[in-house]
C-alpha cells in the first residue's frame, strides 16, 4: 500500500500522512481490493456454470445465464453483508 501522498495535495517529503488522510486511503484501497475480488469471484463461477462452449461470442441462452447469475450473486452478497453488519450493532 501506498500511503506516501496526501489528499490535500500539499506534503512535505518524510512527513506523514494525518490519521484521517490515511483512514481514508486505506477504505479507499480495501474498497478497490474487495471490488476486484468480487469481480474475479463472480466471473469465474458464473462463466463456469453459464458457458458450455467458449466462442467469439455468447449465445443468448448463455447471456441470460450470466445476466443471472451476476444478479444472484450481487443479491446473495447483499443479504449476506445486511446479516453481518445487523449483528455487530
């Protein structure tokens, strides 16, 4: 992780980062980390469960499935999530 610049654009070199310029880099690089994961996740299960036989392009039977499949998942992922953060509170 990168944490050598500022938000405010203005650093002095060897300084560091104030708490709050660093919070706000770290949820902004753990929101990228996670998005890319997910991404990576739900290509690889629904691609696996949706497309029988790779070509240069999708049939439509097997853009429905992945239309699907990305919505199951994003919706599965939401419920998940909800269930988490309701029990921490």
């Amino acid at each position: 992780m990168d944490f050598s610049s500022s938000s405010s654009g203005s650093s002095s070199s060897g300084s560091q980062p104030s708490p709050e310029v660093f919070m706000d880099q770290l949820k902004s690089q753990l929101a990228q980390a996670y998005a890319e994961e997910f991404l990576e996740t739900v290509r690889g299960k629904c691609f696996s469960k949706c497309i029988t036989k790779p070509g240069t392009s999708l049939s439509g039977g097997e853009s429905s499935c992945i239309s699907r499949c990305v919505d199951r998942y994003i919706e599965a992922t939401g419920i998940v999530s909800r269930a988490l953060f309701s029990q921490t509170r």
